[in-house]
C-alpha cells in the first residue's frame, strides 16, 4: 500500500502543478457511488482517491479522471456508445482520453483485479484489451506522459476501430 501511496501523493502534485482545480473526494461518496457498480472496490484505487484527490476537468493533455457519481461498468459504456463487450469479468471505466475517444477501466474482478485497460470501442466488442499493468503503472504512465504505458495495444493504423 506504500507505493499507491507516494503514487497518489506525485499524481496530487502533478495536477497542482499544473494549476488544476483539486477537490477532495468524499470517501462516503465513493462508497455510495459504487454500490450501483459491478464487483468490489479495489483498495488501491480508494487509497489513491483518498490521497490525490480528483480534478474537477480534464488536464491540458486531454485525460479526466471520473468523479465519483460519473462511474460506470464498462459493459454500460459500450453498451451505451453502440459497441460490444467480450469480457467476461467487471470492470469499471474510471478515466476517458480526449472527451472519451477512448476510456480507461479498473478492473474489479477476476485475475486482473486491480489492473488497468485501454477502451476502443470495436465493432467486435473486442473491449476492454489486455491489461496495461496495475493501478500503480497507469498512474506512473500517466504523470509520465508515457505513451508505451498509456497507448499500448491500440490496433495498428487501419485495423477496425
């Protein structure tokens, strides 16, 4: 838990940085919001709301982290957006890239709990890909400007989208 720790206390910094407007998040909030949502909440994600606190928009970048009240089951997404969903266990979209070109889901069950995911949007339903890496990696990625971290397993140019 240290790690997520020192993680969310660099993510808090980076937003600060960059002047962005910072708020707490109410952990009853996030208790009640994830009710509606599939599988359990994982420990580090709490911790790393806890810590960093969210901003209320999207960062210069084009990346927004959602508010508590703003998450949702990744299948609903797709679902939603007219696409599929192959997966077989929960995942919870909790970031979007560039007013939600694509998402970021957590997954919060199965063997990759814990981990992230990019989310296209395919025709095939071929969503979310394989995993990025933990929580902990996507935030390093992130505050990183790591396009090896953030970008990876996106489909080669003119692969269906």
């Amino acid at each position: 838990m240290a790690e997520i720790t020192d993680i969310a206390t660099q993510v808090r910094q980076h937003w600060l940085k960059r002047y962005m407007d910072v708020q707490p998040v109410v952990m009853k909030e996030l208790v009640d919001a994830w009710r509606s949502l599939p599988g359990v909440l994982p420990e580090e994600y709490e911790a790393f709301l806890r810590i960093a606190g969210l901003p209320t928009d999207s960062d210069s970048r084009g990346f927004r982290f959602w508010l508590p009240e703003e998450l949702r089951a990744t299948a609903d997404v797709l679902r939603d957006a007219g696409y599929g969903c192959n997966a077989t266990e929960a995942s919870v979209i909790f970031a979007d890239y560039l007013h939600q070109s694509w998402w970021y889901a957590l997954w919060v069950s199965g063997p990759w709990r814990g981990y992230v995911s990019l989310v296209l949007g395919t025709r095939n339903g071929d969503d979310p890909r394989f995993p990025l890496g933990t929580l902990e990696e996507f935030l390093l990625g992130y505050i990183n400007d790591d396009d090896d971290v953030l970008c990876r397993r996106m489909p080669e140019k003119g692969a269906e989208h």
